[in-house]
C-alpha cells in the first residue's frame, strides 16, 4: 500500500529512495504493541528488502520503521494545493 501512496505523490525513484517533490512532506504513522510513532516532515523513504522503510526527515535525520507497523500515511504540499495538509490514506 504504501508504494501506491507514492505513486499517488508522484514520488521520484533516484538513487534506491524515493523522494518528494519541492514542498512535498510526509507524516507517517506507526504502532506496535500499544506504543505509537509519528514521524513527520519526510522527504525521502527507502524500502527495504526485509520490510523495514527507512524514513528521513528534511533535517536529515532516519527513521527506521516496520512496514507492517505502519497504518497511516498523510501528504503535505505539493503543486497546485493549498495549505491545508491532503490525506493519502490509511494502509491496509
């Protein structure tokens, strides 16, 4: 699912990660056990071949996360959008 989330992003493939357009962000959204993490600001993911996505930040920071664990994502910015952040969806 979140590779269509992606697609619908028009997420860039360079260099093994995915990365946003100019003002494009991502917030992810993860549990496991009860616990929650919210990462936000995301301008490139990886995928990796053992299901974990590697998430970093527009500070630089990474993020390593299961892809099973994740059951949210949402989009901000973007050409032709307003301020206001659009919804990609809940994975399934």
């Amino acid at each position: 699912m979140l590779l269509k989330v992606l697609l619908e992003i028009e997420a860039k493939k360079e260099e093994g990660e995915h990365r946003l357009g100019e003002g494009r962000r991502l917030t992810l959204y993860a549990g496991h056990g009860g616990a929650t993490l919210t990462v936000t600001r995301v301008e490139g993911l990886r995928l990796l071949e053992d299901g974990t996505v590697v998430a970093r930040n527009d500070k630089g920071d990474r993020y390593f996360v299961s892809l099973t664990d994740l059951f949210a994502v949402a989009a901000e910015g973007g050409a032709g959008t307003t301020s206001a952040s659009r919804k990609a969806g809940f994975l399934g």
